[in-house]
C-alpha cells in the first residue's frame, strides 16, 4: 500500500507541479517486516527490506509511475507507428519495464545499504543514491523524461538552485525533505513528533518559494511564432502541400507587418509537413518571406545533403536559418534523435511491430551545438525531445548562445499530460541556463519562457495563430552552463564510494584480522 500510494503521489507531480511526496516509498523500503509493521514487539527497531524486497518494491513502483506519466506512448504508437491496440500496449508495457529498473536500482541500493550499516546509513545516503540513478538514467537510457526536480519549476526560490547544479540539484532537495518526513515514521516514537514538526516545516519552506515573485524579466526584443496547426495526420497532396505554404506565408507576413512591436526574428515549428531543404518551392517561399518582411527566420524542414527531393542522401531534422536578405545562411541538424519515431534501434529485437518498422523515419544524427547567428543575435537552436536532455542544452549556452529556439511538434502525444510536461522541462532549461526560449510548436503550447522558467506569453493549443513573444539577449553564463553535471556526478561518485566503504571494508578488516 505505501508503494502504491508513493507512486500515485509520483503521478500527480508531473501534471500538477509542487507536489513531492515520496517517503512512503522510503518507508516501505526501511520497514519493519514484508508486511509493513512499523514495530516489532513493541521495540521501535525497524528491520529494512532485503535487497531483492527493495528491488522489487520499487520497481513495481517504476512501471507504475512509467505507465501513469508516459501512457501517451500507446496512442502515439497505435495512431501514429502502425501498430494495432495490443502491439501498441506491449511497447507501452516493455518500455515501462525497462525505465522502471533504475527506480528498482534505487531501492536496491537503499536496502543494501540499510543490511549492511542502519536505517540511518540509509537515510543519509538515499538524496545521493537518487541523484546517481537519475544520472544513469540520462546518460545510460537516454530518456530523463520528467526528472523529479521538474515537479519544483514553479517554485520560483527553489529552482533557482539550479543555474547551479542543474536539475539534479532540486531532485537532491526534494529526496532530503522526503528523508525527514520519513524519518519521523521510522525513528523511536519518544522522538517522533519533533522530527515530524521539522519535517513538515522544511516542507513548508521550501513551498514558500513558490509565494516568491521576481520582478517581470526585462525584454527588449520581439519575435514572432508562428503556430502552424497541421494535422500530423493531413495528406500531402501537391495541391495541399502548396496550399498550406501559400497560407503560412501570408498568415506569417501580415502578423509581421501588422506588430505593435519591431519584430526581430520570425519562427516555424518542427513541421509533420515534407518541407524539404533542397525543394525549390518551399527554399523560395521561405526566402521570399525573410525578404518581404526584413526579418530573419528560423524554420524546422527536413535536411538533405542531396541536391534534389527524391535523390539518394541522408536526412536530417532539421532547423534552418534564412537572413533577412532571404538567403539561406546555416543549419542545425537534431542531434539526440527519438527512438521509434525518427529511428528504430535494434530492428531485430522488435520483429513484432512491423508496422512501426515501416512507419518509422530513419534520420541521421547531427553532430554540432554551434548556435545559429541571426543578424547579431546567436540562438541556441534545440528540436523538440532535446529539451528534456539538461547538459546538451547548456551546451548551447556555454558555445556562446544568448537566446534559445526551441521548435517543436507535440501534435503526435494528441490531447494527453505529454505537451504539458514538455512545455515544464523546457522551463527549466531557461531556469538551468537563465536564457529566454522561444518555443514555437505546431499545435502547443508555442510560448515565450523568461530566464525564471515562467511563460511570459503564449498561444492557446490546437489553434492556427501567431504570437509576439517578447525576449532578450543574455550574455552571461551559469556555472552549470560552464560545468554541467557536476553536482549529479559528484553524488554518484559519493554513493559509489559509500557503497565501497560498506562492502570492501569489512572484508579488508576480517582478512586483517585473520591474518594477526
């Protein structure tokens, strides 16, 4: 039941941010007995879980928690990968159960560490122990989706920690308010009510920062997003295809035009429309658009290397840059692509899904986080899922990037927590680097994100519009842009050195001895 409620409370985080109650999981990793007594005999000694009882409860917590945050996976692949309904649950089932582990690994860890010193041992080291895996989990899986810090992006006082350690920083913090509350549970009863208080009030604390309000970011510059609102679903007839540039054009032009204020960049989204770079109509229409409207323009497309549409060469999502002038200058070539929907790794091993084999892009990854320079203006351009990944954002920082760009296409995740929860760690990105992102989308959220991670301006989903996104330059960097995960590694160095300690010690001492 405390695994069960842990992971309902876990849900809830991710589309109601500020909520962080995690120590039920805690408890029931340090309880008493496999039923979850609290007091054995009267005696307020508490006998942890065995590292397989560990494992297994919070892996059950994972899948669960996986299932309740990621369940979009299953539309997008049944709507979108050509899979049927059970093919579509069986991917929704396998990726729960693979991500899943590193909660597992947790409570692993936890339990061991618990056998072999205390419940205080344990305690103190499950902020680090966390920390570790979720940085095993960005660098190993590739998939940070919804780190445990985004549930703080709205606590304006507590999330400013992590132009310092990044996110990892305020996952730290919440794991040391869970460790007290827990600890009031697990603790002789005499004592309870006084680590109970401290608990809650450090909560109570740390809730107070979302009660903090910043004065408004100064913003002296203006771009306009553009909200295309193509169906990922739409057919491509030529006539359509043409017809849905035409449109965009215009729309994109009279806002332009039209502006209360001077608009220093335009921006399209990553498209589900075949806009080619080496396709003459569309390098036109784009390059007439810079041109009329005297702005440069960024634009996802999807690059090629080969001279002509339909010829052999690799693919590329991309973002492209178009000057004022209407030339077109450089390009970004997305280089953390998504699994099953812009490649499918190990094709072997998913046989079963024919139908996402067929449907499945193969793009090639790009290689360079140089920023885009836009007349002066260096834009650290991003696509989409990079958002989620925190060291190859600031990396774009670090390179010199005063502004991002994010363009993105949530249209695939459909009506469910997915758009929201990217548009959250897209936030804190801004939050991380402490830069303005203009993020423009093809059904939502398109907004304009201050360096605080508050959305300074945005447009309604599901609507074609365009918004003037007000922004600024920044040219100083964070420490966490200029060092990255430091603090993530530096806990996971602690916590495999804690682990040595435990185990290596004692042997070296028992050969010690029996050696004298």
């Amino acid at each position: 039941m405390l695994v069960l409620l842990s992971t309902v409370l876990q849900v809830l985080i991710f589309p109601l941010p500020g909520i962080y109650i995690l120590c039920p999981l805690i408890i029931a990793l340090l309880r008493a007995r496999p039923a979850g007594a609290l007091e054995v005999e009267g005696s307020p000694r508490l006998q942890a879980a065995t590292p397989l009882q560990g494992f297994v409860l919070a892996y059950v917590c994972g899948i669960i928690w996986y299932a309740g945050t990621c369940y979009w996976i299953f539309g997008t692949m049944r709507n979108y990968g050509g899979l049927n309904g059970a093919a579509a649950l069986l991917v929704l089932f396998l990726f729960c159960c693979y991500l899943g582990l590193y909660h597992g690994l947790f409570g692993l860890l936890v339990a061991l560490v618990a056998r072999r010193r205390n419940d205080r041992g344990a305690l103190v080291l499950a902020p680090f122990l966390w920390v570790g895996v979720e940085l095993a989990r960005t660098r190993i899986t590739g998939f940070p989706w919804n780190l445990l810090g985004i549930a703080q992006v709205d606590n304006i006082a507590l999330s400013r920690i992590a132009s310092w350690t990044g996110v990892y920083g305020i996952s730290f913090e919440i794991l040391l308010v869970n460790i007290a509350l827990a600890a009031a549970f697990l603790i002789p009863r005499q004592k309870r009510n006084t680590m109970l208080i401290a608990g809650i009030a450090a909560a109570a604390v740390l809730q107070a920062g979302r009660l903090v309000e910043p004065p408004p970011a100064i913003a002296d510059r203006a771009a306009l997003l553009v909200q295309q609102n193509i169906p990922v679903s739409a057919d491509w007839t030529p006539g359509y295809y043409q017809e849905t540039l035409s449109d965009l054009s215009r729309l994109t032009l009279s806002s332009a035009r039209n502006a209360r204020s001077k608009i220093d960049l335009i921006v399209w989204p990553e498209s589900p429309a075949p806009f080619f770079t080496n396709e003459p109509h569309f390098r036109e229409a784009v390059s007439n658009l810079a041109r009329e409207s005297d702005v440069p323009l960024v634009t996802g497309a999807i690059g090629s290397n080969a001279a002509r549409v339909n010829t052999e060469g690799a693919l590329f999502n991309s973002a492209v840059l178009v000057s004022a002038n209407g030339e077109w200058q450089a390009r970004y070539d997305k280089s953390h692509l998504v699994p099953f929907g812009e490649y499918l790794p190990f094709p072997g091993l998913f046989s079963f899904a024919g139908g996402l084999t067929r449907e499945v892009g193969q793009f090639e990854h790009g290689t360079s986080r140089v920023p885009l320079d836009a007349a002066g203006q260096r834009l650290g351009t991003f696509i989409c899922y990079e958002s989620i990944f925190p060291d190859e954002v600031r990396q774009f920082a670090r390179n010199g990037a005063e502004v991002f760009v994010n363009i993105s296409n949530d249209g695939w995740y459909g009506d469910s927590g997915a758009y929201a929860q990217h548009l959250n760690q897209t936030r804190m990105r801004a939050v991380e680097n402490e830069r303005w992102i203009l993020s423009s989308t093809d059904t939502g959220v398109t907004a304009s994100i201050d360096p605080f991670g508050r959305v300074a301006a945005r447009l309604a989903r599901k609507e074609r519009a365009t918004l003037v996104a007000p922004y600024a330059l920044t040219f100083v960097t964070t420490f966490y842009a200029r060092h990255g995960d430091w603090f993530a590694y530096a806990c996971a160095i602690i916590s495999i050195g804690a682990l040595l300690a435990r185990f290596v010690s004692p042997n070296i001492r028992k050969k010690a001895e029996a050696s004298s």
